[in-house]
C-alpha cells in the first residue's frame, strides 16, 4: 500500500548527514507526514520509481549520485516532473535556477521553515 494511502503526505528525504536526516524525518513526521530517508541521490532515485512522494528534501551535495543529477532526472521523466522539490543545501545555491526547485533554503535551516516549505510544496490547490 502506497503511503499517501494512509492518508498522510509522503516525503522523501535525500540527506546524506545522518543526523540531518534523522532530524528532518522526525521534523516532518511531527508536522503529519509519512516520510522516507535515504542517504544518497542513488537511493532517491530507486525509491521514487517504488512509490512517488508528494515532495522531495533534497540535499545539493550527496554522494554516488548529486542532488542537482537527481533534479535533472527526476525533471527529465513524465511521471516524475512534478514532484515538488525542496533544496535544503550548505553549498552555494546562487547559480539554481528557481523554476528548478519548489523551494531552495539554506543550510542550517528551522524546523519550522523546513515544514513550512514542506507543507507550501504538498497542499492542494
């Protein structure tokens, strides 16, 4: 059962810093979502093609596979261009392009601004 099913919000967060990724997956379970971590661009894009999130934490600087590389291709697919996506990176996000990404915030960044980018990218219209 897909877990949008449930009735919650499903979002998939891509940190590769176990602890900013513990801390965003319970930040996001708190504030009502069903939330998924992994570790690395790699294992954001596997876990989309099992179930589709209604968004995308997605850390700039992962390993395996790059944040920007996991936009592209999660842009480049039909079935996959409208998954919002929430940049949460420490590195220069100047040179993003804001019709990329749902919501671009910087590193160290409030639970509160976390869930309320969140919440912007998963309500429906």
């Amino acid at each position: 059962m897909p877990l949008s099913a449930l009735g919650q919000r499903y979002v998939l967060v891509v940190e590769d810093e176990p602890a900013l990724r513990e801390l965003y997956r319970s930040v996001l379970r708190n504030a009502g979502f069903a939330v998924v971590a992994v570790e690395d661009g790699l294992g954001a894009l596997r876990r989309v093609e099992s179930a589709r999130p209604q968004a995308v934490v997605l850390d700039l600087d992962l390993p395996r596979v790059g944040g920007r590389d996991v936009q592209r291709e999660l842009k480049a697919r039909a079935d996959t261009q409208r998954i919002p996506i929430v940049v949460v990176s420490g590195t220069d996000t100047a040179d993003l392009a804001p019709e990329d990404f749902s919501c671009i915030l910087r590193k160290p960044v409030s639970a509160d601004e976390l869930v309320s980018a969140v919440q912007k990218c998963t309500a429906t219209p």
